[in-house]
C-alpha cells in the first residue's frame, strides 16, 4: 500500500529526510543509497520506470546525504540506526509490505532490515553490497582508539572546506572512485550547495568519521542468519574485492537467493541503468501481491 506523493515527502521532511519519487503503482519500493552517495544514484535507472506499472519508487538520501538532515551535534553515524532511519519511516507511513533495493552499503541496510522485520519485506535486491562491515574482536580497541582520534579531531576544524568551483568537487570524488565523470557530476550535484564564496559539500563529515563499534564476523553471521526474503544480488562485472570477499561470507544466510551479473563496476546500476531495472523489475514482479 502506497501514499500520495506529496504526503509520502512530507513524511521524510517530518523525519528528517528528503527523497525523489518514481512510478505510481500501489507496491512500494525503497531504494537506499551507499556511503556518501544520495538518492541520485538511482536515478539513471528510475528514468526507465514506467509511470503506469505496479510499483511506487522511492529513493532516499540517508541521514547526513544529499538533501537530508544531519544527525544532532551530538550523536554519531553507526551503521545501525540507518536500518532504525527505515523502520521509522515505513511505520509513519503506515507500510506494512515493502520491497527493497539497496547499493552498497544501502544493501546492507536493507539485508539486516529483512532479518529484523522479514514480515514487512516481500522481495529484495542487493546491488554490488551484503553482509556486514566486521571488525576481529581483537581490532576492536584499536577500532574504538581510531573513532575518538578522529573525533578529537573534528571538533578542533571548525571550519568547513570550500571548493573553487563544482567541477573541482566532481575532480575530488573522482579520485576516490571508479565513477565514470558523468555520474561522479550526477551524485555531486546533491551533494553540494553553491555559495557566493565558493561551493560547500552538505554530507556531514562526521561520515568520513570511523565507526566506534562494528560487529564481529559471528555476532553479523549471527544477525543475517536464515534471511527468508527472497533476494536478488546483482553482481558488478568489475566491482571492488571486498564485495566479492562478502559475497562469499554472507550468500550462505540467505534461503532464496539469486546472483545477476551487471556489466560495469561498483555503481553497475548507474552504467547499466535499463539492464539493472530490468532485473529487479523482473524479479518483484514474482513476489508483487498487490
């Protein structure tokens, strides 16, 4: 069961978040973004999404992303209350039944969220992300050391950096990513505001921030075990190691389970956008009850 649009937006701006809408169909689809990216990763493939079809899409730029709010002064960006961020949205909206599609670390948010709740998930996609980032217990002081450095840190840079221009931004996100120009210029549109004195990034920094607590290996295989909803994971053909390295770990806790190879790499679903809503398209429709 799906919302007006616009009572659908104002429900993200009542929780702090801003997000896009696509389709008009009475299933709802969430998709959710990975790490300092927004809800414009998903848009090369929405623009595919056939107005009059089954399913309602939308994507969501997560606390501290894109358009959304940033977390209060005084708290921190653990991964696991992005999966709260979910619940809390779909109860105000009153969504019992949802389908869900996730990049990256959006995919993770999304399989730990059918763990928890797999009542409330009919169907899931996880794009080139699964599992859960772990940490070996005996890293885990060392872990916790790094995230108060770092955040020693942070409170003595008050001052937030300014870029000359956008295309300096997109040049910097280039560095640090397998991004093809035209997408890196995509996702960065969102995640800036110009400014007569320059341009301004408007993700939280404290994002970049290390985590003061991860999970172990067991306590994750723990979490995900025997995930019932059904799950399509869709493959980047070049994609980064350590997703295969995960793949490996985690495809055992799910029962339905099934791997689509997506040429391109790590952002497959923004390179072959048509390709990537097919699959997904293809597989809801399986588990749609609407």
């Amino acid at each position: 069961m799906t919302s007006d649009k616009k009572n659908t937006l104002d429900v993200l701006k009542e929780i702090g978040l801003s997000g896009q809408i696509y389709g008009q169909g009475e299933q709802l689809v969430i998709c959710l973004h990975g790490w300092l990216d927004n809800s414009d990763s998903f848009k090369p493939m929405l623009e595919f999404v056939d107005e009059d079809k089954d399913f309602t899409w939308i994507a969501i730029d997560l606390p501290g992303h894109g358009r959304s709010q940033w977390r209060s002064h005084d708290a921190h960006y653990y991964f696991i209350d992005y999966v709260y961020d979910l619940k809390l949205f779909l109860e105000k909206l009153r969504c019992e039944k949802v389908m869900l599609v996730g990049h990256s670390m959006g995919a993770m948010i999304c399989n730990l969220f059918a763990a928890c709740y797999p009542g409330n998930v009919l169907a899931m996609a996880l794009i080139d992300g699964i599992g859960i980032v772990t940490t070996k217990p005996s890293e885990s002081k060392q872990q916790l050391i790094n995230a108060f450095r770092q955040r020693s840190k942070a409170q003595q840079q008050s001052n937030t950096k300014l870029f000359s221009n956008f295309e300096e931004v997109v040049a910097a996100r280039l560095k640090v990513s397998d991004l093809e120009y035209e997408n890196a210029a995509l996702l960065m549109r969102r995640n800036v505001e110009i400014l007569p004195e320059g341009v301004k990034l408007t993700t939280d920094p404290r994002l970049k921030q290390h985590s003061g607590f991860r999970f172990s290996a067991a306590q994750a295989l723990a979490c995900l075990e025997n995930i019932e909803v059904p799950t399509l994971f869709l493959k980047a053909s070049n994609g980064y190691p350590m997703i295969e390295q995960q793949l490996k770990v985690f495809e055992k806790c799910f029962t339905q389970f099934k791997v689509v190879l997506i040429n391109g790499g790590h952002h497959c679903h923004m390179e072959n956008a048509s390709e990537t809503l097919q699959s997904i398209s293809f597989h809801f429709d399986a588990y749609n009850e609407t």
